[in-house]
C-alpha cells in the first residue's frame, strides 16, 4: 500500500483547479496532486515532481500575468489609490520579455519539445494589453462597489470535504448585495465548466458572509471580448453541487496507487502537461 508524507492530508481538499484536472486526464492528477507526498517506492522521485512543477504552459502563464497586474490594480483601489492604465500596460509588457529573453525556457511546452517563435510573444503581449484595456473600461463600473476581498485562497467545509476556492474580486452594492466577479482572460465560451466554479464561490460567500443564495450574485467578465455572463443560484442547485462535490472528491481519493490513474493522452493536452516527460504514454515528440 502507498505511504504517503502526513502533510498530504492536512493539504488534500477539493477545488475547481482539482475538478478541472481530474476531468481532463487522471494521471496528471496522480502528478501533480499526489506523487510529491509518496514516501514508500514512488514510480517517480518526488524530487523529481516538484522540479518538474516549476514548468507552467504558456497559456496559462498569459492568463497568471494579466490576473497579476489586475490584482495589484485593485489592491490600489482598495486602498483609495489612483488606478494606473499606463503603469498597468508596461508593466505587463515587461513581463512578458522577461519571458522572451530567455526564450520562454520556462514553458511546459518548450520543455516538451516545442520551439516558442517570436510571434508568440508579440501575441500575448498585444492579447494582454487588450485585456487591461477592457477592465479599465469596465472598472467604472465597479468602482461604487465597496471592495471586500480579491485573489485571496478561501476555504470552507462540505461536511469533511474542505474545498478550496479563490475569488478574483468580491464585492458589495449599496444595497447590500454581494457580488462575486471572475475575470477571464480566454474565450468567451462554457468549456471549462464554469457554473460549477461559480457555484462552489456561492457556498464559499453564504458561509463566510452569512447570507441567503438570493444575496449573493456572480459574474464572469470575459476580457478579450468585454462581455459579461452573470449567474443566480437557488438553494437546489446549490444542494446537487453540494452533493457532487463530496462523491467526486472520494472517488480522488479512493486510492493512492499509480495503476488507478489511467492516462488519457492526446497531443495537444500533453504537450501542455509538465509531467509528459515522465509520463510513458505521453502523446509528445521529445527534442
């Protein structure tokens, strides 16, 4: 039986990020969620797994920047700060050379065989600069809103379950309504699974706010293209979420032994997956 570091279980909680992964390829989860803990013969030294998760894909780096210069916006707004789009602006594009200059060494991809081309990053910069430019425009709109809480990890229980949740911007009309913002930088579609995300930060807010499902609304900006999607819950919805959380999260922890996590492999996914490399049935072409 696998032995796993005791730390494993103190940490070990539900989350959308989870979900996400789980759903896409359950090797991966076994990588990333799980591996860095065995302590009895790994099939990989753990060592090894946290070295490898240094490595981020690069799309997702394009979304961590813009979510970071967003954040550090509204901290500025929060505490009564004059919001800066020029500095917001420079200081993304000299992120994202900092990328460039060492040839995006750093990204799962280029770790996984892919040559990153220049014009890669004169797109994100140009993608991420239209981005900034949309919340700038849209932040009037929010700045009446009292500002409570923005890109801070959250937890809370379902039953033993602990979930992890991390609202971009939580805020409060005049009226007293909460609303939970989530800022996406990608398309503007339902791929992902959104509602759920949504949901699980309406649990979240009724239980650290103590308020009813009908005082808290969510909302999701989608960037590039400046739409917005909002979402009401009601108590029913609310209770399948909080019935499918605990059965999902059991079926992740229903067993710690490397067989149990089948690989799901597919060329665009697992060029994108920091563990290809140690993964023998990665769809990659290595250098």
């Amino acid at each position: 039986m696998t032995e796993l570091d005791p730390f494993f279980f103190k940490i070990n909680s539900w989350s959308f990020t989870k979900h996400r992964v789980w759903n896409r390829c359950q090797r991966q989860y076994y990588f990333e969620y799980i591996a860095p803990y065995i302590k009895s013969a790994p099939i990989v030294d753990p060592e090894k797994i946290r070295w490898l998760k240094n490595f981020t894909s690069k799309f997702v780096v394009q979304g961590q920047l813009i979510h970071d210069i967003i954040d550090k916006q509204i901290q500025l707004h929060c505490e009564n700060k004059p919001m800066d789009l020029d500095e917001a602006m420079s200081a993304f594009s000299k992120k994202v050379s900092l990328y460039k200059n060492i040839g995006g060494e750093t990204f799962t991809e280029y770790h996984n065989g892919e040559k990153i081309a220049n014009s890669f990053f004169a797109a994100i910069d140009e993608n991420g600069k239209t981005c900034l430019q949309t919340f700038f425009g849209k932040w009037p709109g929010y700045r009446s809103r009292e500002c409570l809480r923005h890109e801070e990890f959250d937890h809370f229980n379902i039953g033993d379950v602990g979930i992890t949740v991390k609202v971009d911007f939580v805020g409060r009309l005049a009226d007293g309504t909460l609303v939970l913002t989530d800022w996406k930088t990608g398309r503007d579609d339902d791929e992902y699974e959104t509602e759920l995300q949504m949901a699980a930060y309406v649990l979240w807010a009724k239980e650290y706010y103590k308020l009813s499902a009908d005082s808290i609304s969510t909302e999701l900006v989608f960037l590039k293209t400046g739409a917005t999607k909002p979402y009401a819950f009601f108590e029913e919805q609310l209770r399948e979420v909080q019935e499918m959380i605990p059965l999902e999260f059991a079926a992740m922890n229903a067993s710690y032994e490397y067989g149990d996590f089948p690989a799901r492999p597919s060329q665009r996914e697992c060029l994108s997956c920091r563990f290809a490399e140690v993964c023998p049935e990665a769809a990659v072409r290595r250098k």
